[in-house]
C-alpha cells in the first residue's frame, strides 16, 4: 500500500477519532455552549423556578420562540434570575408576562409567554415585570391539606 | 480415595498451569513495554498497525454505533412515553452510550475485528518461522513486530469507542428527534444538563483505554504463545476473541465499581 495514502488515511481517523471527543465534551457535556441565530437576552425574575433547566424552550402560543440561556441567583432579593434568549424574529410587548410550565404531568418545565398590550416592544437588556413561579407540588398538597382540614373543622361545629 | 487424590492433582496440575501462563503473560507484558522503543521511535511501524487495527475497523464501528442508537432511541421512547417524559430520551442514550456501551461494545467489535488479526498474524509469523528468522538475524521480533502492533491496537481502541458513542448519539438524534419528533432542544438540553464532562465522558475514556491495553496484550500474547501449527493458530485465535470479550466484561465490571459507586467516585 502506498505509504502517503495510509498516512492520510490514519491522519482521518485519528481527526475523527478527536472530534467525536470534542463533539462528546462540548455538545453531549455542554463544556461550552454555542449560539447560532440572531436573538436578544431579556431577564425575568422568578420566585421558585421549580425545575427549569439552561436550554428549556421558552413557548407562546405553544409555539417556541426562545430559549433558557442562564440561570441566576440574586442574593439581594432572594430570586431566581433566569435570561431568556429569544429569537429575533419573534417581537412581544413590553408589559407581556412569563409564568413557569410543565410539559404534562411530570414532564420537562418551559417558561410561556403570553403577550400583554403595549405599544413598546421588548428589547436586548429588558425585563419581563409580570412573572409566575413555577408550581411546586408540596406546596400544592400542603394547601389542599389545610383547607381539608379546615373544611373539616367547620363541618363537625 | 485414589480418584479424589487423582481429581485434586489434576485440578492442582490446571491451575499450575494456569498460574505459569499468567506469570509468563506478564514477564512478556512488561518486556514489551520495555522494548517499545523502537515502535516510538520508527512510529511508522505502529502507524501501519494503527491503520489495520483502527482505519479499518471504522466501517463496522461506525455502523455498528448508528444502529444501537437507532435501537436505544426507538425502546427509550417506548418506555419513556408511558412516563409522559419522552424529553429524557437524550439522557438515556447519552449516558448508556458514554458510560457503558460505546467502551464495551466498541472494545467486543474491536477484540473480534482487530483482536483476532492480530494474533492470526503473529501466529503464522511464527509457524511459518519468520519470528524465529529475525531471531537469527539479531532483530529483537517483540520490538520489531510486537510492540507496533500492541501500541497501535491500545492508540486506536479509545478513538474508536469515542467514534461509537458519537455515531450511537447521532442514530438516536436521528431517530428520536428527525423521525420521532421530540423537541430538539430539550433533547440536547437535557442531556447537557445530566452528562458530567468529568465524571461520564473522562470515565467512558478511561475504560476505553484500559479494555484497549488489555485486548492488545491477550491478543499479542495469544499470537506469540499460538503451537506453530495450522490447529494452534486457529486455537489461539478463538482464545484471544474468547478471552478478551470476558476480560472486557470483568473489568468492566470492576471499573464501573470503581467510578460510579461509593461516593463521588473518581
């Protein structure tokens, strides 16, 4: 076998054999995420996110228009700081609101837009003022169970 | 009493046997590495070994990769949809593949693929009496003709289990994200959020270049030990196909003890 052609062949598989490395370290572990179409960061802060997750869709209408890009902890006001990266080609009014959803019963969480009013739209820096935590279920079951018991109280007077 | 003395010696006589093989594994192994100078330093002979142990087991790692991850997604999205958590799919292929299956079953295809070359190769080098031959030409044939091969076989086995959890990933993208339909984002998302570069993809690494070391050494070891006769060589070869598939499957076992239990593992 030619000498230069087996080299070539080996300089492609150890290339190969790299990359798939590379691809397994940044896109499978996420070592470093990359962005590729035009978007703007718009901020939300959130009392509980529940079990939102860097890189969940975020959805209006059911259709997705952005994505997760941080999530952050404001040790001033005890809040969840999460940075949508929303893509350019979708505009909302600037009093629209975010509130935290569940895909499903136990499924994946997204953050919904719904679009307010304004005339302003949203721009690269802004913040989404009107904001829903995301529901927590314990919570949910420790309401249920005082208001049983409550209802119950009142029933045996 | 006379059998059960028979029976005991017998058995004392086996693992004499096997004590002595293993020792003189070992002697070979570390004379090996000793003498793997030559193998660095003229790299064109391990880069030939690199060619034929790695660039031609690509086609049926590649192949073989696409469809366990083809396969993963389509039983991962049957199970996982009745959860009503289908998004998940990504974790599981991506942890199954980086941690388990992309090392073994990588490392099985290459024992059988390049495994068995190899020993059939040196085995008939020494029946034919070319091992023998550079002896009496004072060339040293363990730095010579088995070093390359172990060093090229240990190089391209963690390439090549890196190749199979990629392309494993890239069947299970295509099925589960182009043909099924999960979101694409919480697909990729998820999986970042759950694969650890340290603990999954740096271990699944690990464990491809220890199964590498080991199917090398039994099958360089399996050639050169072969009876150099056409019935040895076939024998040897089976051996080192046999015996390196459970020596994958011990490690491991042994391995994943190691890295993924008692604490934060490695």
């Amino acid at each position: 076998m030619n000498r230069s052609i087996m080299d070539l062949w080996v300089g492609v598989f150890a290339a190969a054999g790299l990359l798939a490395l590379l691809f397994l370290a940044l896109k499978v572990g996420n070592l470093a995420s990359f962005s590729t179409s035009q978007t703007y960061a718009v901020e939300v802060r959130f009392g509980n996110i529940g079990g939102l997750k860097v890189r969940a869709p975020v959805k209006s209408a059911g259709v997705v228009v952005g994505r997760v890009a941080r999530i952050g902890f404001d040790s001033d006001s005890y809040k969840a700081v999460v940075t949508l990266n929303m893509d350019g080609a979708y505009r909302f009014p600037s009093d629209s609101s975010a509130k935290i959803l569940t895909a499903g019963l136990l499924g994946e969480q997204y953050i919904g837009i719904e679009a307010g009013g304004d005339s302003a739209m949203l721009k690269g820096g802004d913040r989404i003022r009107l904001a829903q935590d995301a529901v927590v279920l314990e919570n949910l079951i420790g309401q249920f169970m005082t208001s049983q018991a409550a209802n119950g109280k009142g029933a045996s007077k | 009493m006379q059998a059960l003395r028979a029976f005991i010696e017998s058995l004392g006589h086996r693992v004499n046997g096997m004590v002595l093989r293993l020792g003189f594994a070992s002697r070979f192994f570390f004379y090996m590495l000793l003498h793997s100078g030559t193998a660095m330093r003229r790299f064109r002979l391990t880069l030939r070994e690199i060619y034929f142990a790695g660039v031609l087991s690509l086609i049926i790692i590649l192949v073989s990769g696409t469809f366990v991850g083809m396969v993963l997604a389509l039983q991962g999205y049957e199970t996982l949809q009745r959860f009503g958590s289908t998004e998940a799919l990504g974790i599981l292929l991506a942890l199954s593949l980086v941690r388990e299956l992309g090392p073994v079953v990588a490392g099985l295809l290459f024992a059988s693929r390049a495994g068995s070359a190899i020993t059939a190769e040196i085995g008939l080098m020494k029946a034919t009496e070319q091992i023998a031959a550079m002896e009496m030409m004072a060339v040293d044939p363990i730095a010579r003709v088995i070093a390359p091969r172990f060093w090229g076989g240990a190089i391209s086995m963690p390439l090549l289990a890196a190749l199979f959890s990629a392309a494993g990933i890239f069947g299970g993208y295509l099925i589960g994200v182009q043909l099924i339909g999960i979101d694409e984002g919480a697909f990729w998302s998820q999986m970042q959020a759950a694969v650890d570069v340290r603990k999954d993809i740096v271990n699944g690494v690990i464990k491809s270049v220890v199964f590498g070391i080991a199917v090398c050494w039994i099958a360089v070891f399996e050639g050169y030990d072969a009876p150099p006769t056409a019935e040895g060589v076939s024998g040897a070869t089976t051996r080192t196909v046999v015996t390196s598939s459970l020596a994958i499957l011990a490690l491991d076992f042994v391995l994943t003890a190691f890295m993924f239990t008692g604490g934060n593992g490695l």
